[in-house]
C-alpha cells in the first residue's frame, strides 16, 4: 500500500546511495592525490638537498684534472684516476664542501673523504676547517727544498698547536707519512697534497694517533682527498636507515628506536669503555690537548668485537688553535660563543668578546651521551654506583680547582667499574 502511495520512494534512494558513494570516492581520491602530491613534494626537496650534498663526481674530477697534470700525487691517485678501483659508495656527507662515502679499494672497505670548497675564514656555526689558501694546491711551490718545507710544516704545528717541544718529531712524521711511493723522496706533488691535508683538523689527529686503538687508519691520499679505515657500524646505537626513511621518521620515535636496537649492556659497556679511552688519548697527549667539538652518536662507532672507532673526527680541534680563534670573537651573550655543537665559552660583558676558555672537559660531554646509553639495561648491583659516577662526570668543569686531578680519577673509576663488569663475559 505504501508502495502504491509514493510510487517514486523507491526509486529515488538508489539515487541518493549513488550520490553518496560518488562523494564518498571523489573524497578518497582528493586526500590521496593530496598526500601523493605533498610526498612527492618533499621527495622532490630531499633529493635536491641530496644531490647538492653528494658531489663525488666533482670530487673526483677535480683531484684527478689536478693529478694528472702533475699538481699532486699520492698513494690514492693512481687507483682513483687510472685504475679506478678506488670507486665511491654510499653518500654519507652532511655539508656540500665536506664530501664523505663508503668507498671499496681493491677488495677493502673504506671511508672516502674529500674537500669541496674552500674557506676564507672559520664560520663558528657551521664549518671547523680553516682553509687558508686563496688557490689549493699553491703551496709549496716550485723550487721549494725540503728543509724549507719542513720549515713551513714546523711553522704550520707552531700556531696550530703551541708551542711544544716535540714538534719536529711530528714534522718527520709527517714528511714520512707523505712520502706516499715509499721512495725515500717526498715529491712536489705529495709535498702540495700533504701541505692541503694538513689544514684539516681529522687528517692531522690521525698521524698523530696512529698507533692509537680507536683512530681509524689512514688508507691513502691524493691532493686533499684521503681514504680512511670503515667500520661495520658506524653510529653509537647500531642501526642506519636510508636518507629516505628518516625524513617520516619523528625525532621522538627514533629516540626510542635507537635505545631498542643498542647492543646487549656488556657491549655497550665495552664501547663506553672505548670511548673513555678515545677521550684519555686527546687529553694532553704528546703533541698538546685536543678539543671533542661535536660528541654525538653519529661520529662514533665500533666494529665486530665492539670495539669503538671514531667515525668522523673534522670537529675535534686542538685547544690552541681554538683559544687563538675565538679570544677576539664579538659577542652579545654566551650563545655567540659556541663552536661547533659542543665547544662553549662565555661572553665577557666588559669588553664583549669570548673568553678562550671552554666551560666543560671533553670527559664530561662523553658522560653526558653515555648516560641514558649505559644507564638503560645497567645491572641492579651497579646501576646506583654507575649513575653517580656519570653525574660527577657530567658536573665536572674546566674551571674547577684541581680539574686534572678531578678528571683522571673519574675517568679512572669509570673504567674500572665498567671493566670490573664485563671482564669475565664472553663481550670483553
């Protein structure tokens, strides 16, 4: 009856459910055109940020234009620019003029670092390799003898690292390390490669650490390129996911995803462990006191046995040079007297410039990264004496009476609390 009634009735809601589905669809395909398009978008922006960062070509066709004209020489040249096997890998860099790659030479793994640009000045907030030279590659020029060179190389050490005893031991060392053929001889070529390599910071900490367990090798050089040791894992926590996967990655949850993927705690022990003892190596070692500018997980890691490897060491600068760098700063307020991330001085209201004297210790930024990294899975029975240790650690200043003395016994003390742990385990 009702059907007969309003014979349209149902007719009409067919209509209306098609109505509805249309809106419904036209809906789904906006939203997912819209998140197509805006992942697209930052796709886009990221891999145009990824191609400025990632120059390896440039890289190379700038040392090898200059190698095979004969402006420098090294043991890398000939593997890089002739026989390429020396090839660049993965793209590791993080600033344009700073080129870095996981790299093969031959059948070995290596870590391929490379100088863009050069310069003029220090840039407190970006960039901590002075690069001087108006044209690379100019020094030392034609006709230069080695006596000489090794006057220049002297004068080089003098500024950068005060005046020390032992400086020409290290400039024997350094002819010996750029003689890269082992003739006996150190070429024009190699002279102008290692006079360029020496403007860094990580190439210079390398020779003089060595011998040292946590600095990564030296490989080979051409020009201002060098190849490095690599290690299997080359962050504090042990994961690295691809540039791509980051970016949807929120800061808080790859916090929590780190702690989750670190390795068991005697091995985080052992890297800490490494890590005291990387610090211990910096500290008044033989050619003066080197400053840790940049302590974070990415510059830090270990390889099979756990045993811990400086990944990238271009922010770690000696005291010296960094006291002569910074004196005359101007500055409104302390935040001006930053270099690097971790390197911090105060501002002097009378006279507004930067004091030369950096507040916190290399030992006390190590404890400040190796809190919640050790503290997290720590056993009960030293969990209490470990998190006191770290806080007397993290409070200790350069400024504090008696500071040296302060720093030996704490990082003594930690070492043998974390050694005392682990050293009848399977991880030590």
């Amino acid at each position: 009856m009702a059907r007969s009634l309003c014979p349209g009735a149902w007719l009409r809601k067919p209509y209306y459910l098609q109505a509805r589905f249309s809106y419904v669809r036209m809906k789904y395909l906006f939203f997912s055109w819209l998140v197509v398009f805006v992942g697209s978008w930052i796709i886009y922006v990221q891999y145009s940020t990824y191609t400025e960062l990632c120059r390896g070509k440039d890289c190379k066709k700038i040392i090898c234009d200059k190698y095979k004209t004969g402006v420098i020489d090294g043991p890398a040249c000939n593997s890089l620019c002739v026989t390429e096997t020396l090839y660049f890998g993965k793209c590791l860099s993080t600033k344009p003029n700073n080129q870095m790659y996981l790299g093969i030479w031959g059948n070995l793994p290596g870590v391929v670092k490379c100088q863009m640009e050069q310069a003029l000045h220090l840039d407190f907030g970006t960039e901590l390799e002075p690069r001087k030279e108006i044209v690379l590659f100019d020094k030392p020029t034609r006709g230069t003898t080695v006596q000489k060179f090794k006057e220049m190389v002297y004068s080089l050490f003098k500024a950068k690292l005060g005046d020390q005893g032992n400086l020409s031991e290290l400039v024997n060392l350094i002819l010996t390390v750029a003689d890269g053929d082992k003739d006996g001889q150190v070429s024009l070529g190699e002279a102008k490669s290692a006079w360029a390599l020496l403007q860094l910071n990580e190439f210079l900490l390398m020779v003089i650490l060595q011998d040292k367990e946590h600095t990564p090798k030296l490989m080979g050089f051409c020009g201002d390129l060098y190849v490095m040791e690599s290690v299997e894992y080359t962050s504090l926590y042990g994961i690295s996911l691809p540039w791509v996967i980051e970016l949807f990655i929120p800061s808080g949850f790859r916090r929590s995803m780190d702690q989750l993927f670190t390795p068991s705690w005697p091995r985080k022990a052992k890297i800490a462990i490494g890590l005291l003892e990387f610090v211990e190596d910096v500290f008044h070692g033989p050619y003066g006191n080197f400053l840790m500018c940049d302590i974070s997980a990415k510059n830090l890691g270990y390889n099979d046995k756990y045993d811990l490897k400086m990944v990238d060491m271009r922010k770690i600068v000696p005291e010296t040079n960094l006291k002569e760098l910074i004196k005359d700063r101007h500055c409104e307020s302390d935040l001006d007297c930053v270099y690097g991330t971790d390197c911090r001085t105060t501002c002097d209201q009378s006279t507004m410039k930067c004091t030369s004297e950096v507040i916190q210790p290399n030992l006390a930024k190590a404890c400040q990264l190796l809190k919640d990294y050790l503290l997290r899975g720590a056993p009960t029975e030293i969990r209490e004496e470990l998190e006191k240790q770290l806080y007397s650690c993290i409070a200790l200043k350069v400024t504090a009476n008696q500071m040296e003395m302060e720093h030996s016994l704490i990082l003594n003390n930690l070492k043998t609390l974390l050694w005392k742990k682990i050293s009848y385990t399977n991880d030590s």
